[in-house]
C-alpha cells in the first residue's frame, strides 16, 4: 500500500463555441488529472482545480516526498506536503496540487479497504442529493441571455430543480436577465445567482435589493474574497443568503470567512481548498459555526464525485427527523471531457443523484480516450 507511482496530466478540448462570465472568456476546457498508483498495483485518481499547467508542476514539485509513504496514513502525508509548500502556499493554486493528490489517496484508500469515500469519512447521513444546473453563461457580449430559453429548457427537461446563472454584467443587464429566467422557469424552481465577484460593496448592496422580488436562492461571491467585514455589512443588508468560498483555502481561509459571520454558506472546492482531508476539518468549522457547505465544483467532472461522497457525510444542520435538502453542483456547461473521460455516468432521478456506493470515488477513468485530451 505504498506510493510507488504518481502521474499528472493535463487535459484540453477546444470549445465549439466559447462562453463569457463576469470575468473572461472560456475557449477551452482545460483540467489536471492525477493518478496515483501503489506498490501491489492499485490506482486512485484526483484532480485540482486552477490553471491545469501550474498545479500539473505542483504535483511534480510534491512526488520525490511522497513516493514509497502508505496510503493508509493520509493525514500524515496531508502534513507533509502542507509543511514542504507552507512558506509559499498557504492560498493559491499550490493547494490544489496537494489537494489533486489528496483526492487520489482517499479513492485509493477506499479501494484497499473496499468502502466509498463517503463511508471512509465516518458514513452517509444521505443516499441522494438534488443536483443543480450551473449554466446560463454569457454567449456573447452583445447578447448574452440569447440562449437561455433553450438551455434552461434543456434543464427543466432533465429534471433539475434548481439552477444558478451567471450575473456580473452590470446592474441593468442583471435584473433583466434574472427578470427573463424566472418568467421561464416559473416558482417552483430554486433560481441562484454567481456574481464571481464583479461587484463593489455598494453596488452589491443595490443589486440585492433589486432581486428580493425574484425569490433567489442565494447570492454567490458578490464581492471580491478578501473583504471580509463588506461581506458581512452586505449580509445584513439584505434578505438574500450570501455564499462564497471558491476562492478560499484551508481551515484558516474558511475561519476568516465565519469569525467575520462573512456568509450564509461556505462553498470550498475540494479540489483547491486542502483535498478530502482538509475539506472534512473545514466542514467541521462550519457545524460550530452553524454555516451549511456546499462544495463549488468544476473541472473534468470528478470533482462533483467528490462532491458527492462528501456531503453524503455531512452532518444534518440543523438534525431533525427530516433532512433538508442539500444542493450539489453539476455543471451543465460544453465540457467533452466530462461527458466521455469518467465512468459511470450520472443520472438524474426524480430530481436528485444517488451517492455513488463503489469502493473509493466509485468511478473510472476511460484512459483511451484521456489520450485524445492529452495536451
Ligand atoms: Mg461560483
């Protein structure tokens, strides 16, 4: 059961047609892959979220201190990457190398033992979880809402009930576009917004008034990650739950975020934020706190895997006989490489995705077509 191999590629596919948020253009996908494999020929597999190239020379940085450690021992082998990147990473996309081969030891370590990550983390409080739709990015600067009856259609049709679009184009554009939306969707379905960050406090102070009315979910990173104490003056000044958290690292980033009472929801990628290991002490923060988590995910499509066994082993917040729901998030926009590279695939039913039960993530990769993906 020890590191004998540790593998990191990088992945790109080429957009048919690119796509605008608030803060640049996406022409292709691009994710790191990682796959580590023992002595006796098991393998895992993990991935970072961030520039691929960048946490691809993390992963290399990292393997000379990791090669022959037992799998078994993942908080040790957690602290020893943490103390080799600690002078020069504590945020930032080295985390998301240690947090790629984080993610591989946990699907190895549930392999060996034969348990799914979510059942290595202390068992499931939940089977299913409600997906919901990230799309609604911006075709065109000139008309960025061209599409959306098309594609939140699309969405209705596969039974999601919830679905967050993308905001940050300026006050105006926004309320017309979430206007639009919700005449489309109607009531009954959980509408959010993701800001990524495009607004002043005083600005995301005007915006929010100006939603109450469409019932919104919640109201993602408004602002930049840094104000803290903005994020909380916002927080009280509307009656929209405020979440952010993508952006943020470690137990001590996501301390910041609740000693500031900053958010309503925390919202780590366990591929950026520290991996599996780091993700459970946050998600312990967030219960003293009283805070719900709900994990950004983007990427090849792993991480929503992740995702998946993770919050099955959230703790109930509040306990009571009948769990709330919780959300996690499936991107639905152009990504080949999540629609071929992982198996098996994901199926919406009745609303909600079952936890996968297969030992570690409980998924595989199709190598051959990796290849094709291969940069
Ligand atoms: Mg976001």
């Amino acid at each position: 059961m020890k590191i004998k191999k540790i593998e990191s590629f990088v992945l790109n596919d080429k957009l048919s047609k690119s796509f605008y948020f608030s803060q640049w253009e996406y022409k292709e996908r691009v994710c790191c892959l990682v796959k580590i494999t023992t002595d006796n020929g098991e393998y895992g597999w993990g991935e970072g979220y961030g520039p691929a190239n960048i946490i691809k020379a993390g992963i290399d940085f990292l393997k000379p201190i990791l090669i022959g450690m037992n799998i078994i021992d993942n908080e040790v082998i957690w602290s020893k990457m943490y103390a080799r990147t600690l002078d020069y990473a504590r945020k930032g996309v080295l985390m998301a190398s240690v947090s790629a081969i984080d993610v591989a030891i946990w699907d190895l370590k549930g392999k060996l033992l034969n348990l799914p990550v979510s059942r290595l983390l202390g068992g499931r409080h939940r089977e299913k979880i409600k997906p919901y739709a990230t799309g609604l990015y911006f075709s065109s600067l000139e008309n960025p809402s061209k599409n959306y009856e098309n594609e939140l259609n699309q969405y209705l049709k596969k039974g999601f009930k919830a679905i967050k679009m993308k905001i940050g184009l300026g006050i105006e554009t926004d309320l017309k576009n979430i206007h639009y939306v919700r005449k489309v969707i109607g009531n009954d379905i959980k509408l959010m917004v993701d800001a990524n960050h495009a607004y002043s406090f005083l600005e995301s102070i005007e915006l929010s008034k100006k939603m109450e009315k469409y019932d919104i979910y919640w109201f993602e990173e408004p602002l930049s990650p840094e104000f803290y104490k903005q994020y909380r003056e916002l927080k009280e000044k509307t009656t929209i739950p405020i979440s952010s958290g993508e952006c943020e690292y470690l137990r001590f980033g996501f301390h910041q975020l609740l000693e500031n009472q900053s958010v309503d929801i925390i919202q780590p990628d366990i591929c950026s934020c520290g991996g599996i290991t780091e993700a459970k002490r946050i998600s312990n923060l967030a219960s003293t706190y009283g805070i719900d988590l709900i994990p950004h995910t983007w990427g090849s499509g792993l991480g929503i895997y992740v995702a998946l066994n993770f919050m099955s082993n959230l703790e109930p917040n509040p306990t009571r006989l009948i769990d709330k729901d919780l959300y996690v998030e499936y991107d639905q926009t152009e990504n080949k490489i999540r629609e071929e590279l992982i198996l098996p695939k994901l199926k919406i039913k009745d609303g909600y995705i079952e936890v996968p039960s297969k030992p570690g993530l409980g998924i595989d990769i199709n190598e051959e077509k990796m290849d094709s993906f291969k940069i």
